[in-house]
C-alpha cells in the first residue's frame, strides 16, 4: 500500500464533488464526462457550445497543473500502443452504450441514488478487475 | 457569456481534482484493481469525497429548487429500468478501463498536460465516442427516431 494517498485523493474527491455540484446548481447538468463528450457529436442547436467549454476547461486544467505538478499525470505502467488504442475504443463505445462513466455514472448517479447508475458502476467496476487481472496475472503486467 | 465562462470553470476545478486525487496517474487505478499486488484503495476515497459533496447537494436542489441559476430547467436522466444496454455497456467500458487505466476525465484532462499515452487513448476514445454517435444519429434519420435528441444523448451522464 505504499502509493495509498488517502488525504490527497480526499481533497481531489471533494474538489470533483464541487465541480459537479457546480454544474447541477448552475447550468441544470449532470457532470458525466462521457455525456459531455457524446453530446457534442449530437449537435442539438444550443446544446453544444456550454459541453465545448466544460471539455476545454479540462484540458486546461491538465496543461496548467502540469507545469507545475508534471508527476501527476505519469503513467506508471506498461502499456503498447495497440492496447492504448483497444482501451480508447472500448470506452469511448462503451460508455455511449452504457450512458456514463465514472462520473456520471459512478459519481453523480451514485450521489442521485440511482438504481440504473449503481448497477452500471458495478458492471463496469467488475470488468475492469477482470481485465487488470488479466494483464497482470496473465500478462505480467506489460500488454 | 455567463454559461460559457462557468462551464469552463465547472471543467477546469473537475481537472484540477482529478489530478490532486491522483486519478491522472493510470498506475493508480490498476493499483485500485489489483487485490493481488501492491493494492492502492485511493479511487474509492476519491468517490467517497466526491460523492460526500454531491449527493446532499442534489438531494437539496431537486427539493427546493425550482430551476438551476442559469437554464429554464434542470435536465436530469429519468430513466429507472435496468436494461442489457446499460449493463453490457458498462462492462465493455470496464473492459478499457482496466486496459488502459484511463477513463474519460482523466484522459482528457491529461491529454492536456501534454501525456502521449492520453493522446493515443484518447484519440481513440474520441474515435468510439463520435463513432458511434454518428451512427446513432445515421440510424435515427433513417427511422424517423426519437424527436428529443438531446434526452437520447444524456441517457445517465
């Protein structure tokens, strides 16, 4: 357990907690970051410029913090190209399918008491501890 | 102008978090799944915190409010069934979170620190995202499909 960060990961929590409640209070939304995405290849007249700007504010944030805190944002495992690339397509589809992420599934939905929400979280929780006992077990760690 | 401003703050302090919780370092997602190795239960503290703020604050405004500050109405998922997209979604879903140790926030967010493997995954992500959107909307031109569009896209979050 020598990586644990349970203060930090704390603080991060309450923080994405204040986004999202942010979102909710002020625009009406729900803080999935799948459904923002997926939204905006939907073009509904009205409905696209606010997802834009939430995704860029993002991207921002990631460029600003990692000027200074760069460690944050390392990998930290083995991972080839191919397996990358397999991982993208299977949540950008998966999670269009499923109708959210962790966010917006296992962050807002949970915080709704939504029983779809908490189902989706376990199913999607699940299969990744299949497949990183996969990679790891089977594997050894590098796919 | 009001909207466009808040939501990038609402992305930039989501951003933020994720990377102080260390969400952006994919080593501790797997670490979170891996009950056999140098197990890291960080993403349940990161929920946990997350959740702590947000479920009291929903409870309260769906309760009292009569709209949110800046929009006519909220726009809240009101499905309840639980049906095989939902949970054969959600798993493919884990499938390239385990895979990858990105999920979407994190992988954009990182995207933008700079990181070549968020890059690639997200490009990829973008790809299953707009992909498959694309084929939604192909699929409903051609039936006539849902007239709320917008309800169909934000089925959940």
């Amino acid at each position: 357990m020598e990586s644990f960060t349970p203060i930090a990961s704390s603080i991060g929590g309450l923080l994405i907690g204040i986004a999202a409640a942010g979102l909710l209070l002020f625009h009406g939304r729900i803080a999935g970051i799948s459904g923002i995405a997926g939204g905006v290849f939907r073009r509904v007249p009205g409905d696209t410029s606010w997802r834009v700007m939430f995704l860029l504010g993002l991207l921002a944030a990631g460029f600003g913090w990692s000027y200074f805190f760069p460690q944050d944002y390392l990998v930290g495992i083995s991972r080839s190209t191919p397996a990358l690339v397999i991982a993208g397509l299977t949540v950008g589809i998966g999670t269009q399918i499923g109708g959210g992420c962790t966010s917006g599934h296992g962050v807002c939905g949970i915080g709704r008491l939504s029983k779809r929400s908490t189902v989706a979280t376990i199913s999607f929780m699940a299969t990744a501890a299949l497949t990183v006992f996969g990679a790891n077990e089977v594997f050894g760690g590098a796919v | 102008m009001k909207v466009k401003v808040g939501a990038f703050l609402g992305g930039l302090v989501f951003g933020i978090g994720l990377a102080v919780a260390g969400m952006t370092q994919p080593a501790k997602i797997i670490g979170f799944f891996d009950f056999f190795g140098n197990y890291d239960p960080s993403l349940a503290f990161v929920m946990g915190g997350a959740i702590l703020v947000y479920a009291p604050v929903y409870r309260w405004a769906v309760r009292t409010w009569q709209r949110p500050i800046w929009a006519p109405a909220f726009s809240l998922p009101t499905r309840k069934d639980i049906d095989a997209r939902l949970v054969m979604g959600s798993a493919i879903f884990g499938v390239g979170w385990g895979l990858g140790g990105y999920c979407p926030g994190p992988a954009l967010t990182s995207v933008g620190a700079g990181s070549q493997e968020a890059f690639t995954f997200g490009a990829a992500m973008l790809v299953g995202v707009g992909g498959y959107q694309l084929f939604v909307r192909l699929r409903e031109s051609r039936t006539g499909g849902p007239a709320d569009a917008q309800a169909a896209a934000m089925i959940d979050g």
